[in-house]
C-alpha cells in the first residue's frame, strides 16, 4: 500500500467496524443471532427501536451472545491495519455498534489504543462520528478507513482517506473533493467478479434436486400429460420456497457454521453476502413462491404453507431437540411428495408413503452420523455445535440409519411382490434389481458415512458420486424395462 498519508506514523489511525474491519453488520449479526437462540425476546428487543437505533443496539448487545473469534475480517483491512501499528502509529476503532460489542473485538485483536462506540442513547454515525473524532483529535487531525456512503461526513474532516473494498464508481466519486483518496482492496462487481455465484451458492441450487421428489407421485402414477405438467409447476414453487429456507437458516446458524469446516464457507458465514441482503432475499423468494402456487390446486398451497412452518420451526427449535430433528427432517423430505400429489391431484400410494418414511428416516441419520465424524476428526468433543448430540452417540444413530435403510428396502421387495403392481407394470420382475441396488447403495452409504467420506448432506454426495449415479441410471432403466 502506498500513498501521501500511508507511511507518517504520527497521525492516528481510526477505523470503521462494520463493512470495514469486518465483512458483516454487528447489529444485523446480533439480531439474527437472538433470532436463533431466543426467538421470543426478539419482539421486545425490536421495542426499543422507539427509543432510537442506538437503544435498540444496546438491547441487542445485552442479549445476543456470539462468538467475537469466528466473525469474518477482511484481511486487507487487517493487514494494513497491523502493518501500520507496527509501525508505531496510534490505531482507534470506532464504530457505530453498541461499545461492548466494539470492544470486546477490540480486546480480541489486541492492536488499539482506543474504543469509540454507540452508548448512552446515542447512535455514533455520520455527523456525530465526525464531530466525536474531530473534538478528540482536531479538524484533519487523524486519517480514517470507512467503506459507506454514510462515513463521507468523516471522511470530510480527515487528513487521509481510505475506502476499504471500494467499488470503482463509488471510489472515483470520492476522489473529486478527495483526490489523494486511496482504496484498500477492491470490490468484486456482480459479473465479472462472480459475486453471483455467491447468491446461487446461498440459494443452493443443487439442492433442488431434491425437489424432485414433487415430480414423483405424477411419474409412480406414469401420468405424464397435464399432472406431470402441474408437478413441474410444482417443483418450480417447492424450490423458491425451500431456497428462501436455506437462507434463514443460514442467517440464523451464523454462529454454529462458522463452527464449522465447510459451512463456515457458506457466503453468508464468510461475509460474501452483506446479511441485510439475505434479510431481503428469503421473504422475495417465499413470495415468488407462492405467486408460482397460485396456479395450483389450493392443497398445494396449504401443503407449501406447511412446509415453510415446520422448517421454521426446525430452524428456530427443533433442530436443537436429539431424534426430533431427524425426525423432522425426514418429514420436510416426505412434504416434498406430499405438494407432488397435491399439485399433480393424484392420491399417495401407502407403500409409497411407507418407502417414504424409511430411506428419508435413514438418510436424515447419515446426515447426523456425518457431522459427528467430522467433529470427532477435528478433536471436538462434547455437544456439537446448535446440535443436540455428542460423539459418543455416533454408534448408536449408525444402527438406527442402517435398520431404517434396510426396512426401506424390505417396503420395497414387498410392493414388488404385490399381485397389484401388474397394473402399471407389464414386468415386475424385473424391478426385483432394483431392490438389490438399493440394499447396495444404502449399505455403502453407511460404510462411506462410518469412513468419514460422507458429505454433511447425503444427496449432494449422491450427485457428485459415481458410484451413486450409476445405481440411480440402472434403476431408471429397470424401471423403464418392466412398464
């Protein structure tokens, strides 16, 4: 980094929080986070909101706990930031969260000199930012690192001028009352720097296949005209919801992704999305959803409903409670043939809704049994993070998935025997391979999962495994072969 102002080390150094220092918003973060943990002291959170954003922060402050180690910095910022006090400059953090919260980052980096935050009723932004440091240090008397739009009444009343992942337009603007102005890194654009990517990542499209399912009860029923059609339609309002669950449920398991290895990946965890857009994102894809669903019978709808109600739920509480997640887990995946039935207005098959409950139940396990191994992998112990096992329970959730998954396999060897299946089968012998497959493909799953070579979830693994694709291909043509 160089510049007119960089290298003069006896002009203080003050840095902005929020979207500088940090690649996320303490306040949106603290929301969020109470959101999670206490889902019924938020209303009286939001309360003190009459009283002003600085109230409302504290009251925030006073209940939201997170942990000050795992949130994202920006490492440009830092660097510089630590190159600078190396140098034995003065560095002051000051920002417009609540002081405690400032603080406490503050006594984990180690590397300032002093704290300015908001306190007392009073929101320290914009103006009263300006006026704060101007009255401490002197007109033009300290350089300052902000990155908003808001930080120009101080940037105005700074020596130097720093803009910390500045974005080309909003830089040049600066630079026309502020020509020495310097930008510490550089902000992606939406295109070309792929921050798109991130907002499919976040909306996990790959997890739509899932949806699938919704196709399902139309293609048992090998109704392939205006019912498959509805299904489709279906599956398109089935993904924009569940899409818009991801991510809530991202912004509310901020704290136990970052906890982990590859959820702290996630965008939202790593601070690649701005969490106040993902706030906006989830309620804009719901509505489209149920825009889409309106072209559907109405039980598709209620069935839509209570989906996102019980994945609320799973959100704020029951993923919490030991065998009642998987439990739900494995409806919200039986929900997706239930919206296929209701949409395509075909009814559900009880060997269907048998199969159903078994390999959802088993796959629902695997996802736990996988967690675990990576926590016990990774010298964890104890609780696992927003979860309500240990690794000791490891053996025992084994059993239950690999009985749960051989069950499913048994429904199925039943179905196939059943005199019925003539009706839409001209050869149901030939789906007895398809039982064999399935007894292989659940056996190495549990193999795979006891290995710790299982995914945190069962059906990305299954797409990105050849060995799973090629059982899927050879039960699709089985099943062909015997219409």
């Amino acid at each position: 980094m160089s510049g007119a102002h960089s290298g003069q080390s006896n002009c203080p150094l003050v840095v902005d929080l929020d979207g500088t220092l940090l690649r996320t918003d303490l306040l949106v973060e603290s929301f969020f986070t109470l959101l999670s943990h206490r889902p019924h002291e938020t209303i009286g959170a939001l309360q003190a909101l009459r009283l002003g954003r600085a109230a409302l922060k504290a009251k925030l402050a006073d209940q939201a706990v997170f942990e000050v180690a795992s949130l994202p910095f920006n490492e440009e910022v830092l660097a510089y930031v630590v190159g600078e006090k190396a140098k034995g400059r003065n560095i002051y953090l000051a920002s417009a969260s609540d002081k405690r919260l400032v603080q406490s980052l503050a006594d984990h980096l180690g590397i300032f000199d002093g704290v300015f935050g908001s306190e007392d009723g009073v929101n320290l932004a914009g103006q009263r930012k300006a006026d704060l440091l101007c009255a401490i240090f002197g007109e033009g008397g300290f350089d300052y690192i902000g990155d908003a739009p808001v930080d120009e009444a101080v940037w105005r009343r700074a020596r130097g001028v720093f803009l910390a992942d500045a974005r080309p337009s909003h830089l040049d603007a600066v630079r026309r009352w502020a020509p020495h102005a310097e930008a510490i890194g550089t902000r992606r654009s939406f295109v070309s720097g792929r921050v798109w990517l991130d907002y499919v990542r976040a909306m996990r499209l790959h997890q739509w296949l899932k949806n699938v399912l919704v196709l399902v009860p139309a293609l048992a029923a090998h109704r392939l005209g205006g019912s498959f059609l509805a299904s489709v339609l279906g599956f398109i309002s089935f993904s924009l919801c569940a899409s818009s669950v991801y991510i809530l449920n991202d912004l509310l398991d901020l704290r136990s992704d970052r906890a982990h290895a590859r959820k702290r990946l996630r965008p939202f965890a790593a601070g690649r999305i701005p969490l106040v857009k993902g706030a906006l994102l989830f309620p804009a894809l719901l509505a489209s959803s149920l825009l889409v669903g309106l072209f559907l019978p109405w039980r598709f709808l209620l069935v839509l409903v209570g989906y996102y109600v019980l994945t609320c739920a799973y959100s704020f509480w029951l993923k919490r409670k030991t065998l009642v997640d998987v439990v739900t887990l494995a409806c919200l995946y039986g929900t997706r043939l239930v919206a296929g039935s209701a949409a395509a207005s075909i009814a559900l098959s009880p060997w269907l809704v048998a199969f159903s409950i078994f390999i959802f139940f088993c796959l629902a396990l695997v996802k736990r049994c996988a967690e675990l191994v990576d926590s016990k992998a990774r010298g964890c112990s104890g609780l696992l993070a927003g979860r309500g096992y240990a690794t000791e329970d490891f053996p025992v959730l084994q059993a239950m998935s690999t009985a749960s998954g051989f069950v499913s396999v048994l429904v199925l060897a039943l179905y196939i025997d059943r005199p019925a299946i003539r009706a839409l089968y001209s050869h149901p012998a030939r789906l007895w391979p398809i039982a064999v497959l399935l007894l292989y493909w659940v056996s190495r799953t549990i193999l795979m999962t006891h290995r710790g070579l299982m995914h945190d979830d069962p059906v990305v693994f299954a797409v990105k495994d050849r060995t799973s694709l090629l059982v899927a291909l050879a039960c699709v043509l089985l099943m062909a072969a015997s219409i």
